[in-house]
C-alpha cells in the first residue's frame, strides 16, 4: 500500500485528496497546527517518522491580496515550506508533488500559457509560488509541479462568496476583463491520483477544459443554483484591489497531453456537479 504525506489537508486540495484518495492508500494528512511547512524539524521529523513514498504539498498562503500586506509571511510558508518539503523528499527518496498556480504569468499575452512559457509574476503570492518551483527544481529529482487556476472545493472560494451574496443582495458586480479557468479541486485531485504512479516528472499545467472571465464564472454560478441573481460587469480598474491579477491567464494543459492523461472535463460540467453536490 502506498504511503501519502499530504500537507494543508484540511484546504480544499487537501479535503479532496482525503474523499477521493479513500482507503487504498495510507494516508498521513498533516495541517497546521500540528504540522507547520516552514519548520524543517517538522518536515524532517513527519518524514522519517511516516516514510512516505510521495508527499503532495497542498499547504499555501493563498490569500492573494492580503499577501500584499506582509511578503515574509507568504514566502515563509510558499517558498521556505517547500524548500523544506524538498529538503525532506531528497533525504528520504520520496516522490514531491507540489502545487502552483496561473498567477506566475503576467497574463499580458492574450492566448493560453504552456509549461514552457516564461512566467513573469505581478503579484508577491504569485512571486512566491514562483520561487518555491525554483527551489524544488535546485533540489529534488523526483518532483511534480502541477500549476491550476481559479480552485474552488470545499472551503472559502468564489463560488461559495457569489452564493452567500446572492442570499444578501439583487445584484452583483464582477469583473468581466480577466480571463482563467475555474477548477474543481476533485478533478485535480484525481489528476494526481493518476500522475503521482508515473515516472513523468516535471511541471504540469492541470485545470478543468475551457475558459471564462469572472463574470461569466458568477452568471454560471447562478445559473447552475437556479438563482436569478443580476450580474453586472465591470472593468478590473473599476475594483481596487492591492495585488495586480493577470488578465489572461489560461494555462494550457499540454504535457497533461502529450502525456496521455485524458483532459480534465470542461469547467461548467465540474461546477454543476459541485453545486449539484452541496459544494464539496
Ligand atoms: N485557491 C485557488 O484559487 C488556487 C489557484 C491556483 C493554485 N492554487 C494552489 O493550490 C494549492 C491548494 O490550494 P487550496 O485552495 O486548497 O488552499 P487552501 O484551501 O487555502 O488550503 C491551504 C491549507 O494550507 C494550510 N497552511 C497554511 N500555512 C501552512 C503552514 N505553514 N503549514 C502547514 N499548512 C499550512 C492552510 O491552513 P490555514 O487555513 O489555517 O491557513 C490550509 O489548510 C495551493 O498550493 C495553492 O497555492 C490555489
């Protein structure tokens, strides 16, 4: 039986590894405060202690605008949490399955991002995500880094924020310039399930088929719960907000592909049976 060490298990990654991964595996799901990323003892000592064949990072600082407000904070647990997980995987010959993000482009291009692509950051979350593959790439041989976008599963995210407004208001205002994909944290998960046996290491862009702006993600949202919810659309400079978000950042799921995994389903099919299911 395989030995998983998951971190942030209780975000929505972490909650989904837990449902989907069930009894096949044993699993160690480790969060705060139990297990903090940025101590390397912790690390250290839930590795040798467990010796996992893989690890899967699913702990983060995903609060993108208040990352603005204190960059140590982020870069501790992003950059130095998984420079430590790294550390830990080469000393125990572990597999590293690491997450990152669409917010390492600048998204000034207009056209779908692959994995080869140049990132080029605009936000601290999106430098620090960046930065915490560089580390992984300097250390470990047997890693993933699986870049996703726009995560909604259970816990705090778009689809529940545009839900809970619905219930206090008519109408809603939402940015319509800012292109991504939503992506349901099940289907990632089962993406891993899949990649983490293989032999295919490197980075992985893994995110649920096609595109959409924000806007159209809350017109979904509200189609798919049967509310009549007004949306309005408006331009990303009419909603100050302190992190710089990239206007296009669809990432293209190619060595997902090449690699002939079966793409991931389109992300309206994956949002109806989320909210069909009672958001998790
Ligand atoms: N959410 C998105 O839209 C999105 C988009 C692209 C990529 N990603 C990436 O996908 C991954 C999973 O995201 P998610 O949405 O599942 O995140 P999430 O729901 O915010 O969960 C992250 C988990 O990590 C925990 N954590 C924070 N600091 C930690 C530390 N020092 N040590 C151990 N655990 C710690 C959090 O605990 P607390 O809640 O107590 O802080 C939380 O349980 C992350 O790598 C994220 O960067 C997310």
């Amino acid at each position: 039986m395989h030995k998983i060490l998951v971190t942030g298990a209780n975000g929505q990654l972490g909650r989904a590894i837990k449902r989907l991964f069930g009894e096949k595996y044993s699993l160690l799901l480790c969060d705060l405060p139990e297990m903090d990323i940025t101590s390397l003892t912790a690390c250290r000592n839930a590795v040798r202690e467990f010796q996992p064949d893989i690890i899967i990072n699913a702990a983060a600082y995903t609060n993108v605008e208040r990352a603005e407000d204190e960059p140590d904070a982020v870069f501790a647990v992003n950059a130095v949490g998984a420079h430590n997980l790294a550390l830990a995987c080469r000393e125990s010959d572990a597999k590293l399955i690491h997450i990152s993000t669409d917010y390492i482009f600048d998204g000034s291009r207009g056209t779908p991002y692959g994995e080869y692509d140049s990132p080029n950051p605009m936000s601290i979350y999106g430098k620090s995500k960046l930065w915490s593959e560089n580390l992984i790439r300097d250390i470990c041989d047997r890693f993933f880094i699986v870049r996703t976008s726009w995560l909604y599963g259970d816990g705090h995210n778009f689809v529940r924020t545009m839900l809970r407004l619905a219930e206090e208001r008519s109408e809603v205002t939402i940015v319509a310039d800012q292109h991504g994909t939503p992506t349901y944290a099940g289907d990632l998960a089962a993406f891993l399930k899949q990649l983490m046996h293989t032999e295919y290491y490197g980075i992985y862009h893994a995110t649920n088929a096609g595109s959409c702006t924000w806007y159209d993600f809350a017109c979904q949202i509200f189609a798919c719960a049967g509310r009549t919810t007004a949306v309005q659309p408006i331009k990303t400079e009419a909603y100050p907000v302190k992190a710089r978000r990239p206007l296009y950042s669809v990432l293209d799921n190619k060595m997902l592909r090449l690699r002939g995994f079966a793409p991931l389903r389109s992300w309206q099919e994956a949002l109806a049976e989320y909210i069909k299911n009672g958001l998790k």
